[in-house]
C-alpha cells in the first residue's frame, strides 16, 4: 500500500508539475503578445447553491476563454459563502440573500454584483391532469396546510374547466435550508396578507409535508409522491420533467413559468443604488411573479492585486459573453440595462 | 434433528432430545443463520447499484482525468478526488493511528483501573458519538478560519479527530485479548515493560488492531460533511494538502448526486464505485499485511 | 454442520481474526495473575529511562482525546452559548418550535428524531449483529465463516453517503407502498396502528432507522465475536457436558458471560447511528414535528446540521452549534448509563459464580 501510495503520489506530482510548466509557458506567450486581459492564477468563489448549476456552467465555458485562471465556485449556501467572505476564506461569495447584520461581511467591504435570475415553479405530481392555475391567495393556503385536499373549492375556483381528483395533497419542500425557499416565501408573504409562516431560508412547514434534500431531492419526491406540489426551480424542474402550475401575477394574469416570463419580471423590478433589485411579484402582463435574483459579492478592496483582476476578468466575462449561457441551463440573462449598470460598478470597484 | 456429524459434544445425537427442546435448537439456528442473510442482502443491494450504475462510468479516463466543472457535461474524470481522498485519509490515518495506538496501550498496558484511564476510556465512547460535522465545525473554527483557507490538512485533522476515539477503542478491546502469559513469559525473559509492549503485546494483537483501524479508516474515508466544510473543493490535482482547497471522492459523490442532471449522477456513481473500490483494496492490503505480522502465526 | 466447539477455536486465514487461540486460554480472565506495573528486575538507569519516557508517552496519547474534547466543547459551547442563551437551556432542549426565521430555536423535535432513529437502529441491529457474531463463532463452518466475516467487514467499508446515495435513489421511490401496505394491515391493531400510520413517502423515521441499523452491524458484530472468544472454553464444554443443545449452551452460558460486553458493543453501534450524518439528512425528511407514526418525515439533530448549516447565519447558526453541544451531552449520559448496566451486571455475575 505505502509502495503504491508513492507511486500515485510521484505521477499526480509529475504530472501536476508538468501542467504548471505548460501554464507558464502558456504565460509567456501571452505576455509576449502584450495581451493584458489575459489574467493567471486561481480564484475561489464559495456560496449560493441556486445558482451553482449556471455558475458551474460558465466555468466550464470560460475555461476555455482563458485557461490560466482557474475559477472554482464551491456551492456551499448562501450563508457559508457571506461568512467565508467575512473570513476572507473565498475570493468572492455567491448569494441569493442579502446581507443582514451579523451574517460575516463588514458594512462597506462588500459589493453586489447580480449575474442571472431564474423562475422557480410550482409544480405538481397529478396524474392526467395538466394546466393547473393557481392564484397567489390559493398557493399561500396549500403550502400553510390550510388547503388539504386537491379538490378545494378554492383551487376550482382558480380553475374551472379541469376535473380535480380527491386526492391528498403533499407539499414538497427543501429539508436543507435554501434561498430558494427564501425566495419563494419572500414571494408568498409579500404577494399576500394571508400567509403566515413568514420568510426565510427555512420555515415550519406543516404537517402534510415532506423535505428533500436540495432542489433535486425536492423534485423526486414531487416525481415519486402522487398529490403531491412543491417548489423546485426551473433548471431542475425542467430536467426532471415535472408539471407546472401556471401562476397569478400581479397583474392578475396566470402565467406559465419561463425564461421569457423572468426577464420581463426583471425589467420591471426596481434597482437599488447598492445593485440589489427585488423582483418577485414585478408588474407587467407577461412577468412571471416567483423569480430569484443571485448575486455574486466582490470585496471593495482586494489585498491580493491578482485575486482583484481574477476576479474582475471573470465577472467581466459572465457579464458579457457569459450571459449568452444562461438560457441554455435554465437561468434568464439580466436585462441589458442591468448589465450595464453591473459592469460599470465592477470597473468602479475594482478599478484597473 | 440437528445433522450433528461428527458428535464432538459428547451425547448431542440428539435422540433423546424432547421435541420442545429440539425445535428451540434448530429454530435458534435458523434466526442466527437469517441474521447474516439480513446483513447480506444491503451488501449485496449495495454492491449491485454501484456496479451497474457506476460501471458504466469507469474507464481510465475516469481514473485520472480532472473533474468536469459543468455537470451536464460527460467526461472528466475524478482523478484529482481519488488523489485526494487518498491524501487526506492517509494523513488522517497517519496521524490518528500512532496517537490512539498510544493511547490505548496507556489505556490497557499502563492506566487500566486507575480514575485517569476510566475517564479516557468514557471520554472516547463519547468522542464516537460526535458527530461528523461537529468535527469538521470544530476544525473549520480551530484551524481553517485561523490560517485563512481550507486545504487538504484541515480535513485530514477532521477525519483524524473521528478516527481516533475508534482506534483507541478498537486496539483496547485487542490488546486486552492478549493474554498475560506474554507479557510474563517476556518480563521473566528480563525485557522492560516498553520492550514487552511494543516487542511482543503489540505484535500480537497487530492483525486485530490493523482491522480496528481499517473501520476507522472506512468510516473517515467516506466521510462528507466535514470535508465539504473544511476541505472545499477543486477539479485540479492538488497534491499538497496544505496548498489550498481539495476535494474527495465522498465530497464529490454528494456534489454530484444532488444534481438533477444524468451526467453527474452517473458522476456520482462512478465515484461510489471508485471509493469502494479503493477501500476494499486496501482492506485486503491490509489484511495480508496483518496476518503475515501476526506473532500467531509464525 | 459441524459444529465442534474445539473446531470453533481453531485459526482461520487472512481473514480470520489472530487473537482466537488465545481466546481459549486467555480468558478465564479476572483471576489470571498480573503483571505488577512497577515491577523492576533491575538493569541500568538508561532502560528505565527510556520505560519512563515511553510510559510518559503513551500516557500523553491517552490524554490527546481529553484535549481534543475539551477543545471541541469549549469552542462550540462558546459558538453556541448566544442562541442557547437566547432560548435558556432548558428551552433550547424541550422546545417544539423550531423557526429560524422567528428566532425560535426548540431541539425537541431533532432529540425525539435522533432517539426514535437510533431506536430503530438499535432494535435491529444488535439481535442481528449477535446472531451473525454466533454464527461465526459457534455455526460456521470454517470456509463459510472467512466469507461471512468478509461480508461484514465489506459492509463496514461502504462509505455512509454510498448508503445514503442508494437510500435515497434506490430504496425511497419503491419501499413506500411496502410501507403503505404493512400500515393498512396493522390499521386495526390499536398500539401498532399509531406506530406504523400512513406513509405518505419513503423518507421517515423507519427508513433512517434502517440505514442507521445497516451502519451499526458490521462494527457491533465485530465486538461481539471478540466478546464471544472470551467466554472460557471450559463453560462451553461444560454446557455441553451437561446435555445442552447449542442453543441452550448459547443461552446459559454464552450470553450471560457476554452481556457486558454486547452493551459495550451496542454502544458503540448507537455511538455511530446517533452521530450519522449525511446519510440521515438524505432519507429523514426533514420535517420539524414530534410523531408516533414510524412512517412519518421527521429530522435528527445530526442531519440538521447538515441540512441547514449552508444557509444559516448569525443566531441560527449558533443554534445549530448549539445542537451539536445537546448531542455531545446526549452521548455522555447514555455512555455513562451503559457502564452502570455493564457494571451491575457484572456484580450479579459474579454473585452467582460465588
């Protein structure tokens, strides 16, 4: 075993070391060619697992942009990633939340810098029966247990030309706490007077209900659980190939969960000056009332002048060409004005 | 009744046995005889999901490529996992065992009775009862936040801190099997206490205690709460454990399979199957090594 | 079957386990003479230096866990004493509201879920592990018994997440009309109906009992069969002599020799189940409510942890710290318990030797 360990240990090192000579060499190059964008070195980004799919996406593309930086996103959760920031363990954290108070990042040593934004569905397990609506009244009562049974009056009312089954209804949740639950909550208690479990990255659930452990394990248990509703975003809800319920805007219409739909809401949601935005529940006829903003938080001053143009080359990319990724993973770009707005704060913060 | 051949016990013919008594036996024999069926049968469901799903993952690309960044992506390997998990639980083993083998020779050979040794001995029962995540929330407190990242050592310290308790207990519960003619034969032979120990009782319980360590070894290797909070992860080759973050095979198991997407799942499994097949090599490794030490059998 | 207890004794290869010779003469145990620790038969100063500084030594790695748990509990207790703090001890322990986002921060229903858990665990896997540990003591032929123990150790080797992995893809989607089929068939019966109520999915306390059972097995039968080899020879073949069946021979004077030791070893076993982790969080789900029914989601303090540490912050995460601080004090009162168990039940056999 030691004679093996050794023997693994001197190709991995050989092999390491051969890597790093190429990427000198690839270095070299560059520099010969005065090419100043091309940035080396390694950047570490922990936090947020909503975005992590688009995110593990765009590093994967951007690898090929530029090989010498090595980007690694770590979805650990929003709430590891704001106090790995305030431990200066990440070169930037991913976050689906805002900072609060005690959460580890210092007022004023951080930015918001939003990257993408998806539609998180409501989606059912109800064999034979599709094109369910739901008004926002009627979706706080199912998911405070106050609605049991599919055929309520209430969710008929919503919808009167389907036949609904007697069946119970399961509500499927993330047992983990998530953003994702924050958001939709947020939604909930925003959207209507009647909610009453509050907002936040975790809530008590009533008793009809049943957790699974991230998005993914939220839509299994949807796909696995006849009767059974839940929140799930569209990345995952999509590929596992479960049913949405259409959903009251507020403008009254019911729509259908999409890309499109979530760009419309983003216009129409307000921007901060700090860059934060709240998009749920945003007027317009064709927005989608139940979208996720994400955001990227960068340090105001870096120490490290390679980790600041890491960084910096990195969201400049995801702001530009990397945007055109989002729809091929299920996560809506940002308005081009909300882009622009972002990219600019970038170069304000982290000037060249 | 009972087949009972070559009727060693004397008189268990079995003729003269009330029938009361008789099924009593065989249906004892029959419950025990189940009991290892019921532990079969997770093996073995276990064992057939791997290879199935994790078979069809493997080739030699799987075994030293770098890790996919993207999980919809086929290919990539899990190379830089297997390093690591290789790494990081060898640091672990290579730090928990010396200390608990230590420990429980003070334990067996030196404290026995005495309040000091009763204390450790309690303590240890309850250290097996930390949580995995504690662990790695004490570390991630203790050392991480302290130097400033999460690299490959400060799981090994997590890990080791869950072995240890384990390898004391386990080496105790051998050592105290050694009987005390050895240690009498080797005192009157005029060695020291030391040379008794670690010449003769050490040996002796060697194959015994190189199984304890092997279930504390197992159980660290496929640990994955308290490497996501103290290793945090990469998809290179990091072959220094204090250079910055790594990542392991349990780690990237978890990462993959709470994905949606059949790339990463099938990931996930191809992982699965590595790490067994990791761990069983170095059980057998390891046995052979144990039984050809072992002072029994020369 | 051959199932000759001398036979029984006998060495097996790689996968046998050394000590079992010994086991035959070694164990006749607490009388057996010691050797005096400070027995000195002379030699020179530097030897006894060197048996100082060795005893020095190990005594040093004995303490590294007393460190190490002091360590551990002074830094979470510290990380956890502002949300403790917040509800007072005695409500952090025995509230039932455990709500984040309200700073409501009540461990009971994690306490009832680790204990009901570890429960089912326990019930499952400690008459298992004692009758494969029998079985490869006292059944087995000698080929059978080297695969049988390789089984178990192969069962200890599968990483938990592996076994979470397989729980949640695998066993969840499928067991839960088992489940709903065993549960209408109780219905009638009145204590077991509100045991095994509804199952509306696979993920519930009974699943997570069973993966905890899965995980104890390998390492009490272990244990076990080391606490089997201690029982002498000589009672054994004096059951024997006496006209016993195997299984009486087991009960009279296996078993009643062994007890302390299986409650050392089922303790270890609970050690592990109420310490799991990950793949717990997987097949728990997740909900914070105190329930009869085996078949109902539910949480553990050692998967919620896990579950919630990601998104938590500030009092939150002190809480959740907090719960690893009850666990920590869960596992010393049970530790000290079974050693009251161990102990009573070593004075009772030694009254009856007398």
């Amino acid at each position: 075993m030691k004679l093996n360990r050794r023997a693994v240990f001197g190709t991995v090192t050989a092999s390491a070391l051969a890597l790093s000579l190429a990427a000198c060499g690839g270095g070299d190059d560059d520099d010969s060619g005065s090419d100043g964008d091309m940035v080396s070195g390694e950047i570490i980004g922990t936090g947020a697992s909503f975005p992590d799919a688009y995110y593990a996406a765009a590093i994967e593309a951007y690898a090929d942009v530029n090989p010498d930086l090595i980007v690694t996103y770590d979805a650990v959760g929003s709430g590891t990633g704001k106090s790995d920031f305030g431990e200066g363990l990440n070169d930037f954290a991913g976050t689906d939340s805002l900072v609060a108070e005690g959460d580890g990042p210092e007022e004023g040593a951080y930015q918001y810098i939003p990257t993408v934004a998806a539609p998180i569905t409501v989606s059912y397990n109800l064999p034979d029966v599709e094109g369910v609506q739901l008004g926002q009244e009627t979706l706080a009562a199912i998911f405070q247990g106050d609605i049991t049974s599919w055929d309520d009056d209430a969710i008929a009312a919503d919808n009167p030309d389907l036949e609904l089954p007697t069946t119970d209804i399961t509500i499927a949740h993330r047992s983990d706490g998530s953003g994702t639950t924050g958001n939709f909550t947020l939604f909930l208690d925003e959207a209507t007077d009647t909610w009453t479990l509050g907002a936040g990255d975790t809530v008590e659930w009533p008793s009809n209900s049943v957790g699974g452990d991230g998005n993914t394990g939220v839509a299994q248990n949807i796909q696995n659980t006849e009767g059974a509703i839940g929140y799930v975003d569209l990345a995952d809800a999509t590929e596992t190939g479960l049913t949405f319920a259409s959903i009251e805007n507020a403008d009254g219409n019911f729509v259908q969960p999409s890309l499109e739909g979530t760009t419309a809401g983003l216009d129409g949601a307000v921007v901060n000056d700090d860059l934060s935005y709240n998009p749920l529940n945003a007027s317009g006829p064709e927005a989608y009332p139940i979208t996720a903003p994400t955001y990227i938080l960068i340090q105001t001053e870096y120490e490290d002048a390679d980790k600041a143009a890491g960084v910096k080359a990195f969201l400049t990319w995801l702001l530009t060409d990397g945007q055109e990724i989002a729809a091929d993973v299920h996560f809506a770009a940002l308005p081009e004005g909300l882009q622009q707005q972002a990219l600019d704060t970038l170069n304000e913060t982290i000037p060249d | 009744m009972t087949t009972l051949t070559n009727g060693t016990p004397p008189d268990l013919t079995g003729k003269n046995l009330s029938f009361k008594r008789a099924a009593a036996n065989r249906a004892a024999t029959l419950g025990i005889a189940l009991c290892v069926l019921i532990a079969a049968f997770p093996l073995g469901l276990v064992a057939y999901q791997v290879i199935s799903r994790g078979g069809s993952a493997m080739s030699l690309g799987f075994f030293t490529e770098e890790i996919a960044r993207n999980y919809r992506t086929e290919g990539g390997g899990m190379g830089p996992a297997i390093v690591g998990t290789l790494l990081i639980t060898g640091m672990a083993a290579l730090i928990s065992i010396p200390i608990g083998v230590f420990g429980a020779i003070y334990l067996n050979e030196y404290g026995k009775t005495s309040p000091l040794a009763k204390f450790i001995r309690t303590m240890s029962d309850v250290m097996t009862g930390v949580p995995s995540i504690v662990m790695g929330l004490f570390i991630y407190v203790a050392y991480v936040v302290v130097i400033g990242e999460r690299n490959g050592l400060a799981g090994a310290l997590a890990l080791a801190c869950l072995m240890l308790p384990i390898v004391i207990r386990s080496t105790e519960e051998m050592l105290r099997l050694v009987p005390d003619e050895l240690r009498q034969a080797s005192a009157a032979m005029g060695a020291r206490k030391w040379r008794t120990t670690l010449g003769v009782v050490l040996p002796a319980a060697s194959s015994g205690i190189t199984s304890g360590s092997l279930l504390a070894v197992a159980r660290a290797a496929g640990e994955t709460a308290p490497i996501i909070v103290t290793v945090g992860l990469t998809y290179i080759y990091k072959p220094d454990l204090f250079d910055g973050a790594n990542t392991t095979l349990a780690a990237q198991i978890y990462r993959n399979a709470t994905q949606p997407f059949d790339a990463s799942q099938e990931r996930a499994w191809g992982a699965a199957m590595a790490l067994i097949m990791i761990v069983f090599v170095f059980t057998i490794v390891s046995r052979i090594i144990a039984s050809r030490f072992a002072i029994d059998k020369r | 079957m051959s199932d000759d207890p001398l036979d029984a004794s006998s060495a097996d290869g790689v996968f046998g386990r050394s000590a079992t010779e010994f086991g035959v003469t070694a164990l006749t145990t607490t009388a057996s003479p010691q050797v005096p620790d400070d027995l000195d038969l002379g030699g020179d100063s530097r030897a006894r230096g060197t048996d100082r500084g060795f005893r020095g030594l190990v005594t040093f790695a004995g303490l590294t866990v007393l460190i190490v748990l002091a360590l551990i509990l002074v830094t979470t207790t510290a990380r956890a004493m502002p949300a403790i703090g917040h509800e007072g001890l005695w409500g952090f322990i025995t509230g039932t509201r455990w709500a984040p986002n309200d700073d409501i921060f009540g461990t009971f229903p994690m306490l009832y879920g680790t204990l009901v858990t570890s429960l089912i665990g326990m019930i499952v896997a400690v008459p298992v592990s004692i009758g494969i540990a029998l079985f490869i003591t006292e059944v087995a032929h000698l080929r059978l018994r080297k695969y049988i123990v390789t089984v178990i150790d192969l069962l200890a080797t599968v990483p938990s997440v592996v076994f979470g992995l397989v729980g949640v893809l695998v066993v969840v989607p499928f067991i839960v009309e088992w489940y709903q089929a065993f549960s209408d068939l109780v219905s009638p019966i009145p204590v077991l109906s509100s045991l095994f109520g509804p199952a509306n999915t696979g993920q519930n306390y009974f699943t997570a009992g069973m993966i905890l059972a899965i995980m104890a097995i390998p390492i009490i039968t272990s244990i076990a069969r080391e606490v089997f080899d201690t029982v002498p020879e000589a009672d054994k073949q004096a059951a024997y002599a006496l006209g016993a069946t195997r299984w009486e021979m087991i009960k009279g004077a296996m078993l009643p020799h062994s007890f302390g030791g299986l409650v050392g070893a089922s303790m270890l076993g609970l050690g592990r189940a109420m310490g799991e982790t990950i793949a717990v969080a997987l097949v728990i789900g997740g909900a914070f409510h105190i329930s009869a029914n085996m078949f109902d989601t539910g949480n553990t303090m050692a998967a919620v942890i896990a579950q919630q540490w990601g998104e938590s912050t500030a009092l939150h995460t002190d809480a959740l710290v907090g719960i690893g601080v009850v666990l920590f004090a869960i596992t010393v009162i049970i530790n000290f318990a079974a050693r009251g168990i161990v102990r009573r039940a070593e004075i009772q056999m030694r009254g009856s030797n007398a």
